[in-house]
C-alpha cells in the first residue's frame, strides 16, 4: 500500500482521538518551543504534524505564521475542519 494511502485511511477510518500517539497538548515541544522566546510572527512548521493539537496551542499563544505539512490530505483536512476559521493560511 502506498504510504499517503495508508495515512489518508488511518485519518478517513478513525477519530483523531483514537489513535495511539494522540495527546491533546503536545507539552514536549509547546515547552521547547517557548523556551526559545520566539516572536508571535516567526515562521514553524510542523512537518508530518497531521491531525495534532499543536497548532491549536501554539495559534492559541498569538503565533501567526504556521505551517503544518503531512502525507495525509485526510489528516490535514480533519485539521482544518477543527480548526475552523483560524485555517487562515494554514499550509
């Protein structure tokens, strides 16, 4: 199987909340992250970050230039669809 079709099934077949790596808050990297002192404008991207929360958090700390980059379409568009109209130049 090819691997953006395995992701896009795991992400059409279950719940974001059902598969085993999923935490709510990703507090490993939100602490590394703010450890930096970045600016709210400065550019991160969360590569293979799929379905996750971070970009939630770290929207939710006033940073505006996100990208998050993944395989799966289905992943980023159950991404998107949570978080609504903040998707705003979401990549």
């Amino acid at each position: 199987m090819e691997r953006r079709t395995h992701w896009d099934n795991i992400y059409s077949t279950k719940p974001v909340t059902g598969v085993s790596w999923f935490r709510e808050h990703l507090e490993p990297s939100l602490e590394l992250i703010d450890s930096l002192g970045l600016q709210p404008d400065a550019h991160i991207i969360d590569i293979g970050g799929g379905a996750s929360t971070l970009v939630d958090d770290l929207a939710g700390r006033g940073f505006t230039n996100l990208t998050v980059l993944d395989i799966s379409e289905a992943a980023l568009d159950k991404a998107k669809e949570r978080l609504g109209q903040r998707t705003t130049g979401l990549n």
